[in-house]
C-alpha cells in the first residue's frame, strides 16, 4: 500500500463522525457540513474508519449525495 496523502486523521472528528453514523442515516454532503470538513475529507474519514473495522453502508443517493449509515455494534475507530 502506499503512502497515506492529505492532513492527518483528527481522532476526535473520527469519533464524533462515527457517533453521527450511529444515530441515523447521514449524507456525505450533512456530515461534512456538520463536522465543517469538505466532502472529499468527509470521504477520507469514512475510508480511514472502515480500515479501523467499523462497518459503514451505503444506503441510496439523496440528489446528488450518496447516504451512509453504520451496521453492526462497532463504536470507535481503534
């Protein structure tokens, strides 16, 4: 695998990412608005979180924004 681009994770915004999944189903484009981070970072974050072995599902597209709800009991990236 190759080297990993872009900033570092934020623990805290994977967390509170991860608790938003929880709750209900959430587009890309209200995630990263919500935790104030572009869709392209949002996406990173969600990537970085199913390697860490939370199981994140794609349920339909909203518009133009695909919604995302978590599956399983899984609550913290590690």
């Amino acid at each position: 695998m190759g080297a990993r681009r872009g900033r570092p994770i934020n623990q805290e915004l994977l967390d509170r990412m991860i608790e938003e999944l929880q709750n209900r189903p959430r587009t890309i484009k209200s995630l990263a608005e919500d935790l104030e981070m572009s869709k392209r970072t949002a996406y990173r974050y969600m990537d970085r979180a199913v390697e860490n072995g939370i199981n994140i599902v794609k349920l339909g597209m909203a518009k133009d924004s695909p919604y995302f709800v978590m599956a399983g009991r899984n609550t913290k990236a590690r």
